[in-house]
C-alpha cells in the first residue's frame, strides 16, 4: 500500500503541474480525489491492514490526500492568473486612439412645431386634449352638423371599418370638440393636436396620414373678430413679426360663417412656386364660428353662447416655419434631412 500512495502522489502531482485549463485541473481533481478516485480506493483496503500498520498508512495516506490538494490549489490560482493575463491583453484599451463623437438625437421638426404651437395657446389659457384616432361617426361627422350625403362622409374620402360607416379613421381633430362640450364646464378652450387620416394622394402639401391641431374657444360675446385677432397673433408668434396671412371665405358644416386661413408661401415670397402651386399663399388653417346647430345638439344656449374653432395642418405649419418645400421629407426619416434641425 506504501508503495501504491506513492506512485499516486508522483503521478497526480506531475498531471496536476501540466494541466492546462480549470476543467483539466478538475477532471483530475475528480480522477484523484473524488468518491471514486484512486486514493479513495486506496484507503478503502484500510480495513485489510493489521492494527498496528492502521496509524502508519492512515498518515501517509492523508500527506498525500494534503499534497495533492495543495498542488490543487497552487495550479489554480496559477490558472486563474494566467486566464486574467490573457482576458487583459484580449481587451485591451489603447487610449491613444480617438474615442469615437457620441451622437446627440434631434427632435423632429413636426415637434419641434407642435410645441411651440402648444407654448403659445397654453399661454394663452387654453387646455390641451388627446382623444381616439379611431372615432365613431356621431362624433367625427354626425354631431358637427355633417349629415348623411356629405361629401365627407364618403368612401372615397374616409377609411372606415365596417360596411355601415359607422367607425373610421378620424379624419379631423375636430370631434374633440364634442368630446370637450360634453364633459367641460363652460366657458371652454381647448387645443387638440392628434393624427388624422383622409385619402388624399400623396405630393408637395399632401399626404394620407397627417398631424392635426384643432382649437376651440365657447364663451359669452365670442365673435369672428376674435377668432382673426387670436389667429393673427398665433401666426405672428410662430413666423415673426410682420407676417402676411389673408382670410378666404368657406364652408364647414360645423361652423357658420367660415374661412379659410393662408400664410403667404416661404419659397416664394408671394410670387408664386411649385411648392404654393403658384398662388404664393399655402393654407394653413380652416376655421369659423362654432355652428348654433353644434352647440344646440351639445346642451348649449347658443342664444347666451358663442365660439370660434380652427383646424390646422401641422405638417404645413412645420413647411412654413422651417421653409420646407416638400410635405415628403417630414416622413421619409432621410438621417440627412433631420438632422439639420
């Protein structure tokens, strides 16, 4: 047995000093060590020995079984050392070489627009709303005086999603109107920015899904003086001092008198461009006095109170204040053309 412990501990201590990873060092750990290993069974022949060679052996047996665990210990930590050696090298950093310039993101020009926008009429006392972009007829047509027939209404100008025209993609804001008679108390100034979807075909001004803000003001003694006085002074807040807009009479359904609200073109100055079709004016707004019938069909005297609301194309706010001369560039997300702003 004497000579048997010995042989193990040569041969252990000499594969233990060549092993080369920790799970070598571990299958040897294992070979040597372990419940089946071949000091194990040397000692379990123990009980063959006679009492008197018991003591002897047994302290042999355990100097090997020490041996063995400290070469065990030393190899690993020298492993360890050498694998840290090499993850070192492996990543290293050479701080001599430039860092790469982080890249800071921009805000989009359409928001960059819409706050601004926002800024001025909540200074202006106004309460923001945010509502469905999937809306019901009685809101987005029915209840803003747009009756079976409209125009509107048709297939042909609106997305919706049952064979009864009954649930749609909005195609105005302006049901947040309703939505705010039916559950503000008066007087109301409300502004609701959202997107809104209609069939347009896709140019310089025009596109099939596009941003909306839509205000409205309901008070005692609210006149179409105060609608153009409110809307020129937006305009002037977001474009500068001196900025030319015009009025042009129109139709909605939901307000009475109507207009429609022009800026005079960036791109030509009012002489006329591909981007302004040639008028030199874009359009910026649709708006009016709230409609009696509106009003009536919310609960609201329309012989005590009046109001104006407007419609406004954010996408064509933000052509105009960035002198944008296409409507296309907002949403093709060309890195190029965002990151000037």
């Amino acid at each position: 047995m004497k000579e048997q412990l010995a042989k193990i501990k040569e041969e252990a201590l000499a594969a233990l000093q060549a092993a080369a990873s920790a799970a070598a060092l571990d299958e040897l750990r294992v070979k040597y060590l372990g419940k089946k290993g071949e000091l194990t069974a040397v000692l379990k022949m123990m009980g063959k020995l006679s009492p008197e060679e018991r003591p002897v052996m047994g302290q042999l047996a355990n100097d090997v079984r020490a041996a063995l665990e400290q070469a065990l210990e030393e190899r690993g930590t020298a492993l360890e050392a050498a694998a840290l050696e090499q993850r070192l090298k492996d990543e290293a950093l050479d701080v001599t070489i430039p860092g790469e310039a982080v890249t800071l993101g921009r805000q989009h020009p359409m928001n960059i627009a819409l706050d601004e926008l926002l800024d001025i009429f909540i200074g202006m006392g106004f309460t923001v709303m945010d509502g469905p972009e999937i809306e019901l007829a009685v809101y987005n047509f029915d209840r803003l005086n747009a009756e079976e027939g409209h125009p509107s209404r048709d297939w042909s100008d609106t997305f919706y999603f049952d064979e009864d025209s009954r649930v749609m993609l909005r195609s105005q804001t302006s049901p947040m109107q309703i939505r705010a008679m039916d559950t503000m108390p008066l007087p109301i100034r409300i502004v609701a920015p959202g997107r809104v979807y209609r069939k347009d075909e896709v140019d310089a001004t025009h596109s099939p899904m596009f941003n909306q803000v839509e205000g409205m003001v309901i008070d005692k003694g609210v006149t179409m003086a105060d609608l153009k006085g409110a809307l020129n002074a937006v305009a002037e807040k977001l474009f500068g001092h001196g900025t030319k807009t015009r009025f042009r009479p129109h139709h909605f359904p939901f307000t009475e008198p109507s207009c429609e609200m022009d800026v005079q073109c960036h791109k030509c100055g009012g002489r006329g461009c591909p981007t302004c079709k040639g008028e030199g004016w874009i359009e910026l707004l649709g708006a009016g006095v709230v409609h009696p019938k509106v009003l009536e069909m919310a609960g609201i005297d329309s012989e005590v109170y009046t109001g104006w609301a407007f419609g406004l194309g954010l996408e064509r706010l933000a052509l105009r204040r960035f002198k944008i001369d296409d409507l296309r560039l907002i949403f093709e997300n060309d890195v190029r053309f965002l990151e000037q702003f």
